[in-house]
C-alpha cells in the first residue's frame, strides 16, 4: 500500500467514503421513488392506488404526496426532494 493509502486509511477516509457512498445511493434510491409518485400523480391517482402499484409503504407514499401536492403540475423532484423531512418521513432508515 501506498504511504497515501495508509494515511488515508489511519484518518478513517476509507470509512467516510463508504458512509458517504451508502449514503448517495439512499438519495438516488428516494428520488427514484419520487420521479415515479409524481409520474403516477400526473396521471391523478390517489396515493393508495399508488402506493399498491409501486409495492411502497403507504405512509411513505402519502409523504411524498404531501410534499408534491404544491408542486404539481410539472413535479420538480429536487424541490419535493427539499421539502421532505427525511430523518421524520421515515425515508432514512
């Protein structure tokens, strides 16, 4: 190993890099789920309809609907990604 790599390693890079690594899939994860809510939203189904297509919590669903609602007719999902309370919303996990 290199003497960068070793340094690295003694200042606990590599661990912040895979806290951080899970942590980008997370977000990409939930703005995934939101693109498709409001695709779904877009064509005006409720959000248990919803919620049963994507095989998605409700409660989860119902959020992000609740954050979207305003947002609509276009659904801008980095606004809706902004307006979620994730650590609350149940998104964090």
């Amino acid at each position: 190993m290199t003497y960068l790599g070793q340094l690295l390693m003694q200042d606990g890079f590599t661990n912040g890099f895979a806290e951080g690594k899970t942590a980008g899939l997370l977000e990409g994860e939930i703005h995934k789920l939101i693109r498709q809510i409001c695709r779904k939203l877009q064509k005006n189904k409720a959000p248990e309809i919803i919620a049963e297509e994507l095989e998605e919590d409700e409660a989860i669903v119902l959020e992000i609907y609740r954050a979207a609602k305003d947002c609509g007719p276009d659904y801008d999902c980095q606004e809706i990604y902004n307006k979620l309370n994730l650590e609350e919303s149940g998104l964090l996990k």
